[in-house]
C-alpha cells in the first residue's frame, strides 16, 4: 500500500501522509480507536491531493459523490471525499472508521467519531508541518481530543482568513460547538 501511494505523491506530500500516519495512529492508542483504522486512514487520506481540481469534479461525478457549492469552486477540497472512495475502491478498504476518517480530514463535519477527529488533528499536527504552535497543538490533543481539535480547527480557520478564502460551514459549525464548551481553555 505504501509503494502504491509513494507512487502517486511528491516526496514532500509522501513525507506528511507517512507523519499523519504515525501521529494518527499514536492518537488511536491514546483514545482507544483502532491503530490499524488510522494507520491505513493515515496513509489514503491524501492519496487524490494532487490530483487537478477537473479530476476530482469529474471523479466525483461520475461516482456519484455529493459535490457542494464549496467544492465546486474549491474542488481541491474535494481530494478528502474521493480519497475516501479510491480507499474502498482501489484498496479494498471497509472499515468504517478508516473511511469516514479520509472523507472529513479537510473541512472537519459536525457530530465526528473520535476516529474523524483524530484525522483530522493529525493531518494538521504531524510532525513535517513546521508553523510556529504545531508542538502546543500536539500536547494539546494528547490531553484532550476535544481540545486538540478545537486548537486544529482554530488554527485551520486563522490559515483560510489569512489567504482570503472561503471557510467551509461544516469547520465553522464544528468550531462553534467546541469553542461553546472550550473556548477559554485552548
Ligand atoms: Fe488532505
Ligand atoms: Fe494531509
């Protein structure tokens, strides 16, 4: 699987889906979700990343996946859901918790699994990102899940505000029920 990826990816690109691999699956020991679940969602989850933006539409299309108003002026986005599909697919992936897990790591979804939250933290956490709270981040979400994504979602909304693009409602939705309930903390 991992030759079949490396593939496909840059150098750089292969370097990160190998260090959310590790970093996810050191949140599924942590918080009691399978390992293997989020080793294999570690490896997929970017597996149709660089893929051009008329690929992902036409894949979603053809496979019938939900394209959003969002998606179809940023299809990048669209990377998650079809790298979810080309898991079970391609790889033969069926385990629930691997999928759900590779089709919200980019704009996170209200009511996540704890194996959806660990995607999505340790695609933003691993250890190849280099900005300035990565390390605070990953204490963070080794103390609490819940936190850990409040602090990952946060800092994905500051990124967007900070190109000038569109935020996804789901992110905004997600931020807004955890910083309810966190917000003083992370
Ligand atoms: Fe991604
Ligand atoms: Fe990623």
């Amino acid at each position: 699987m991992c030759r079949a990826v490396r593939a496909q990816l840059a150098p750089a690109r292969y370097r990160h889906v190998l260090g959310v691999a590790r970093m996810a699956e050191r949140l599924a020991r942590r918080y009691g979700v399978s390992r293997e679940a989020m080793r294999v969602a570690g490896v997929l989850h970017d597996i149709a990343r660089e893929w051009p933006p008329e690929r992902l539409l036409a894949y979603a299309r053809e496979h019938d996946l939900a394209i959003s108003e969002l998606e179809q002026a940023s299809p990048i986005l669209l990377h998650a859901k079809v790298g979810a599909h080309i898991a079970a697919v391609e790889f033969g992936v069926t385990d629930h918790d691997t999928l759900a897990g590779i089709a919200t790591h980019t704009v996170a979804q209200p009511g996540m699994s704890a194996a959806q939250k660990i995607m999505f933290v340790a695609d933003t956490i691993e250890p190849s990102r280099t900005y300035e709270r990565r390390g605070q981040l990953e204490a963070l979400a080794l103390r609490s899940l819940d936190e850990g994504l409040l602090g990952c979602v946060s800092a994905s909304i500051e990124y967007l505000l900070s190109r000038g693009v569109p935020i996804a409602p789901q992110t905004l939705e997600v931020y807004n029920t955890l910083v309810r309930r966190y917000g003083t903390q992370a």
